[in-house]
C-alpha cells in the first residue's frame, strides 16, 4: 500500500513538471529579427547632380589703355645701327664736281635732293663708297637707313595711353619717355667743290644752262657765271 502510494505521488509530481514546462514555453514571446535596411546593407550614395558639359572662361574687364613698356618689350625690339656717314673727299671729273661719302657696309641710302645721284663705288675699310654729283657749289640730302630695324608687326589692340605717356610704334605699349621716330635712318648733308669752268665764253642763256652743273646764267645782265 505505501509503494503505490509513493508511485502515485511521484506520478503527480512529475505530470506537474510537464505542465509547468509547457506554460512557461508558450509565455515566451517569440523574437522576430528585423529586416535588413539600406543602411544596413550598403553605404548611402548621393544623387548625381547635373555637370557642365563645357566650361566658360570669366569675363575679364578689359583696359581701355595700351599695356606700359617694361624692360622685357625693350630687349624684344631688333638692335638698330645708327648711320655713321662721313665725307672722303670732293674732286672734279671732266669738270663734273663728285663728293666721296663713306656709310656702314649694309646700310641703304636714298638722295633726296633733285638733280643729285649717288652710286656705289665699292668697300673700303669695310665700309661703302658712294660717289655722289650733281650742280658744283650746290647743297644735297642724303638719307641713309639701316634695313635691319623693323617695326613690330604685332601692334596692341588699344593705342591709348594714360595721362602723361605716349604710345611706342617701336614696342606696342606706353612709355613715358620720348619717342624716335625712324630712328634708323638719318639725313646728311654736302655740298659739292667748284670745279674749274669757263662759264663766260657761254653767250647764250642756253648754252649756260647745258652747264648748269657749274655755271649759272644771269637773267638781269645776260651773263654766264661760274657757280660760287
């Protein structure tokens, strides 16, 4: 009788167990794990904005004046020669009074006075002859350049300058100080010799000028002269 009562007992206890074990499984709320996010999955990225397809330079004010000269535009310009010209001699040729004139070799010349020609006589000393002639005891021009000097042919836009400079055809900018004009080319001056002439046996105001070289003819008193 005690066994089974003993069995009984533990019969109980163990039914209780098992009910016990059940209630407190299902009271346990079940955990769900959450869904995955973007964020959690990968990094944000931003939106794309629009791109230029083509950049455009910023408007630049432009000067109204000319750049200044500097000394980079100075050592830009050709290193001109100035003409050195001088007299050799005067002499007559068949009573033609001529003027030997020695310029730089590789300078150009050009007579300016009318009734006057010059022409190369050759080199000497490295320097060029021209005999020149014309009227005896007459004044004449020459001018001679040096043709290795040459304007710029790129000249600035804008020519104006600021208030107390000048424009430089020379450099193409301003500069404050004076400006040479053609500094290149020089004029100079002769005068040729009287040559040795009878002008007096010429009567006639026409044969006098055939020899206009050295005579002159005297209108008032209808006389030929010998140039002074």
């Amino acid at each position: 009788m005690r066994k089974i009562l003993k069995f009984a007992v533990f019969a109980i206890l163990l039914l209780a167990g098992f009910v016990t074990a059940c209630n407190l499984s299902a009271a346990q709320p079940t955990v769900v794990p959450p869904e995955p996010t973007a964020s959690a999955t990968q990094t944000a990225m931003p939106l794309p904005t629009a791109v230029p397809t083509e950049l455009l330079p910023l408007a630049t004010p432009t000067s109204e004046f000319a750049p200044l000269c500097d000394a980079a535009s100075a050592s830009a310009l050709p290193q001109c020669q100035f003409p050195i010209v001088d007299e050799s001699s005067t002499f007559c040729s068949n009573k033609n009074p001529y003027n030997l004139i020695l310029i730089n070799k590789g300078m150009t010349y050009e007579v300016l006075t009318e009734g006057f020609r010059c022409a190369d006589a050759g080199i000497k000393d490295d320097r060029q002859m021209l005999t020149c002639t014309g009227n005896m005891a007459s004044y004449f021009e020459i001018n001679v350049c040096d043709p290795a000097c040459v304007v710029p042919t790129a000249q600035a836009e804008i020519t104006k300058c600021p208030q107390g400079y000048n424009y430089n055809n020379l450099q193409g900018c301003c500069t404050n100080e004076i400006q040479l004009i053609n500094r290149n080319c020089m004029v100079f001056k002769f005068k040729t010799t009287t040559c040795v002439v009878n002008c007096g046996e010429y009567n006639t105001q026409s044969t006098c000028n055939k020899n206009s070289y050295a005579c002159l003819w005297d209108t008032q008193n209808s006389l030929c002269y010998a140039r002074q």
